[in-house]
C-alpha cells in the first residue's frame, strides 16, 4: 500500500477490483458455462412461518464453479479484500473488529438474520 497512500487511489481500486470480481462471475456464466444464471421472481407461499423462509428462496445459480473460474474468483476476491484492508487501514478501522461489530448486529437479529 506504499503507492496507494491517497484514499482517492485506494477508493478507485477498491471499485476497479469490484468490477473485476463481478467480472469473472459473470464470464463463468457467459464465457465457460460452468454456472448458470436462473433468476425468476422469488414465491414464497403466504402461510408460510418466518423460520422457514429460508427455504423457499433461490439463489439463482445453478452449476458449480469449474476449477479455473474457481481459481480467477479467489484470486480477485482476494485482490478486493486486500483493497477493503488498505481502506480499512487508512481510515485507522480495525476489520477484525469490523466482522466482530457484524456479527453481534447479524446475532441480535435472531431469527430475522436468515433472511
């Protein structure tokens, strides 16, 4: 992070190494086709209880990440968070307590964090 001192570099970056993970997920889908994209409108029956919501929602995908898109994907996640770290940094945050602070607000939410 000796180049990338300003917070307008490390913001940049930050966005650029975005666009590069949204990229290689979107060409495992369009390029190798080892995933695929099947979004719909969500139903979710009306008497349905909240506990079991989970269960009526998709995640659109379906496939599974070949080995080379696998390897792309966690070489630009990695890239990215390497960029929320120098973000982290320079704003003088601590990530560590960062995920600590989300995960008591996600743990308070009983049952709500779900879904």
């Amino acid at each position: 992070m000796v180049r990338h001192r300003s917070i307008l570099d490390v913001m940049t970056k930050l966005q650029e190494s975005e666009a590069r993970v949204n990229r290689a997920l979107a060409k495992a889908v369009t390029s190798c086709g080892c995933l695929r994209i099947t979004a719909a409108r969500q139903r979710v029956p009306e008497d349905i209880r909240l506990e079991e919501l989970r269960a009526h929602m998709d995640t659109h995908l379906a496939g599974s990440l070949c080995d080379n898109c696998r390897e792309t994907l966690e070489v630009e996640l990695g890239n990215h968070l390497f960029y929320v770290v120098g973000l982290c940094n320079l704003l003088d945050l601590n990530l560590y307590d960062l995920f600590l602070k989300e995960r008591q607000r996600l743990s308070a939410l009983g049952i709500y964090k779900f879904c």
